[in-house]
C-alpha cells in the first residue's frame, strides 16, 4: 500500500441511542474516530423519476488497519466525507464488500506479523 494515496480525511459516524436530560432515548450519530483514506469513484449513475434527477456515486474507501477501525459493523456506522452527510450525494453507509476487504486486509495484517514473530 503507497502511504501517500490515502489522501481524503475521513470520519467513522456511529449510531447510538442516548438519553436526554429529562430521560427521553434518543438515536443519533456520533463521531467515533477519523482517519486517512484512498477514495476512488466506481460508479456515477443519474435517473430521472417523476421530474426529479437523482445522482448515485458509488465509492471506495481504502484505509489502514488500525485498532478502532476492527469493529466496525455494516449497521452500525456509516462515513463521512468532506463534511457531508445527510440526504446529500455524499451520504455513505458502510456495505457488506467494505467490510469484507476491511476484515481481508485484518487478516493479512495478522499473517504478516505471526511470521515475522
């Protein structure tokens, strides 16, 4: 992996249920932790229904393993990227294939340092 491709700052949001000061739960998301990642764009697809044109952009994230990024979940988190988030083009749920090269990298990760020791 060249270091100097992860070049977009981004942040890992968490669900989370609180309670408020007079004991109502509520559910928000929350800044867990940020980190550098590589962000390519896979896909751009536009439709138009009933006069509104909506714009679809898949991305993907490349990160560095580190000890917060092991636990993220496909629920449970979602990123943020450049200060968007919301119902905007920029609105991104981790899926199951950023999970699963997140979880593939852990484990090469593993390997290498057991041979090494």
């Amino acid at each position: 992996m060249e270091i100097g491709k992860l070049n977009q700052r981004i942040t890992i949001l968490e669900h989370r249920t609180v309670t408020d000061e007079i004991g109502n739960h509520i559910t928000k998301w929350e800044e867990n932790f940020s980190l550098w990642a590589s962000v390519t764009s896979k896909s751009v697809t536009e439709t138009t229904d009933a006069g509104v044109t909506k714009e679809v952009q898949k991305l993907e994230f490349l990160i560095r393993q580190s000890p917060a990024s092991l636990n993220l979940g496909s629920t449970a988190f979602r990123i943020l990227f450049r200060n968007n988030i919301g119902m905007g083009k920029y609105q991104f749920v981790l899926p199951f294939e950023v999970i699963s090269v997140l979880l593939l990298a852990c484990m090469i990760g593993a390997i290498m340092i057991a041979r090494k020791r």
